[in-house]
C-alpha cells in the first residue's frame, strides 16, 4: 500500500531512506531546516554535502515548512540528531501531530533528561505510535542499495508489520521486534564504544583490544538494558551486536572517525570538526554516564570514556586503569 511519508532530516541517512521509501513506491517528502539547501537539492537531486554519490530521484519533495510536510503525512520518519529531536517536534502544530506513526532512524539518548527517543515522542506527541529503525546500516551503503539488513521494534504488532512492508526492498531486509528500549539503547550506546574502538585504533592498540572493548562494549550495552527492562536477547541481534560490529569496525561510521582523531592526539571538539558531521557518541556518552550512576549500573567502559571526553584524561593510563580492575568472573 503506497504511504504518504515524511522524513524530517535531509542528511545522509535521510537521503538515503528517502531514495529507498520512494523506490518502494512511497510518497516521500522530506523536511530541511536550511531552505537553500532545499532549493539546491531540489533543482541538482544530489546532496553534495552528505551523499555526493548517490541520484536523489525526481518525485522526491523537499521543503523548509514543517508543518507543510507533515500535516498530510501518515509516517513521521526522524532523522534528525537526537538532541534536537524535541525542538523540531515542538515546531510542528498539535493537530499534525495527532495519530501519526512516528518512526526514528536516529540513535541517541538526550542529555539531561536522559530519555530516550521513545520518550520524547511520548511527551511531545499526542497519541502517536512509535517505532525505532535501527541495525547496521550506514547511508553510503544503503544509498548505493548495498545488501542491509535491520531491525523495526515496536510494541504494536501490526504497526511493526506494516512499517516492515514499507521499508523492505531487494536489498533492504526489515526484521520486527517488540522490545524499543533494547532496541534504542543498543543503538544509542553502540555509539559509544564505537568512539572507543576509534581511539584504541588510532593510539595504535591491536585487533586483541578492539574485540575486548567490544565484547565487554555489549556486556555492559545489556547490563544497562536489563536494569531498565529490555530482553537481553535483543543485544544479540542487529539491533545489539550487529550494529555494535559495522560501527567499530567501519571507516564509514563517524563515531570510530571521531574516536581515531582522538586517540591521535586530537581534542573531541577538534574530532567533530574534522569529521564534519554529528558525532552521536559523545552527547550519548554524557548521558549514559549519568544514566548509569541514576540506575547504579556498572559500565566501566563508559566511565572511561566520560573521563577521557569530559577530563581529558591520559587514554593509556584510562586503558590501564580498566585492565588493572578487580579480577572478576566472565557474566554480565
């Protein structure tokens, strides 16, 4: 069945879900704060800036008026950074906001209030279904309709199934799932330890290290779920391990970019710079840090990661510090 779609974001993951929603048939706009940008985009169908090698096709509408774009749509798609999730909401009129199917594409969890996406939605929207899209994917593959396979968690169902038969495609597998805090907090604090993996590698630490940080990246990702009801089994699947593998393991992912230039002497302002884009990682890191000492849950990792972003600490004493930790048994 042919939807009426918005995507609010046009960077190189909205790009890339707009082209895949519009292949499937889909009528697709997409919503940009910049409204030159929008002009650009419209007239070249390229976005030179985030996806420079990927055709944005013709039926594609993009606009600068939010309440324009979403007022007709049945399917939100977010695809903004999550910190400002909420301020862009908060620019869309009550009445088209109201019933909608809201899907997130972004991976994070807000600083300060320490919500997660879900929850945003929750508070800023008004009898809206949710649903999280999340999984290794990164838009430069999907944009070249690359073989992708994801995750959509949601507590309805049906809604599940249907937002499966919008996205999939021949090279975009959809699996659904029913556990959205799982499936949002292992794609937010994957983040993380994929800044991690970034600054092993760029201080010039091995393969050893880099599977220990993520094996132990995932132990803690779980232990932190199951403090706030998640099924762990979700960590195992591409919501959970599989996202945590292409983030760490991939020059695609900003977050090991970011990381690297760390680990290369760079200050995390510097990296972000460098790397050009929203570095998700290091606001995740921040508010996971004080999710975990809310909750009086043990993430060691993240703490190391905190005191390197936050104190600039040394990264090879910090590495020091977590080798030399009380010995303890292999377990969650």
């Amino acid at each position: 069945m042919i939807k009426k779609i918005t995507l609010l974001g046009g960077g190189s993951w909205g790009t890339a879900l707009s082209k895949l929603l519009s292949e499937n048939g889909h009528k697709v706009t997409v919503w940009l704060r910049d409204e030159d940008q929008c002009k650009s985009l419209s007239v070249e169908r390229i976005n030179k800036k985030y996806l420079p090698n990927v055709q944005i096709p013709e039926n594609i509408v993009f606009t600068s008026d939010i309440n324009e774009a979403v007022k007709d749509a049945e399917v939100l798609v977010l695809v903004t950074p999550t910190q400002n999730i909420r301020g862009v909401l908060r620019q869309i009129n009550d009445e088209y906001k109201k019933n909608k199917i809201i899907v997130n594409a972004s991976k994070g969890i807000e600083i300060g209030t320490m919500c997660l996406v879900s929850d945003i939605v929750r508070e800023e929207s008004d009898n809206c279904i949710f649903a999280a899209l999340t999984g290794p994917s990164h838009a430069e593959e999907v944009g070249l309709s690359l073989p992708t396979a994801i995750t959509v968690a949601c507590s309805n169902r049906e809604v599940a199934q249907d937002i499966q038969d919008i996205f999939m495609s021949k090279y975009f597998r959809v699996y659904t799932n029913d556990d959205v805090i799982g499936a949002e907090l292992g794609g937010a604090l994957k983040n993380i330890i994929a800044l991690g993996a970034g600054i092993s590698d760029g201080v010039g630490y091995g393969d050893n290290a880099k599977a220990a940080l993520m094996n132990r990246g995932i132990v803690e990702i779980a232990r932190l779920g199951i403090s706030m009801g998640a099924d762990v089994h979700t960590f195992y699947g591409l919501s959970g391990i599989g996202d945590l593998i292409v983030t760490c393991t991939s020059r695609h992912s900003r977050n090991w970019n970011a990381g690297y230039l760390i680990g290369k002497g760079m200050t995390k302002d510097e990296a972000i710079k460098e790397v050009g884009m929203i570095v998700e990682g290091i606001p995740t890191t921040y508010a996971a840090y004080e999710l975990s000492k809310k909750l009086n849950v043990e993430m060691p990792i993240v703490d190391a990661m905190y005191d390197v972003l936050e104190n600039n600490a040394d990264v090879k004493e910090t590495v020091n510090r977590l080798m030399l930790r009380d010995k303890k048994e292999e377990k969650l």
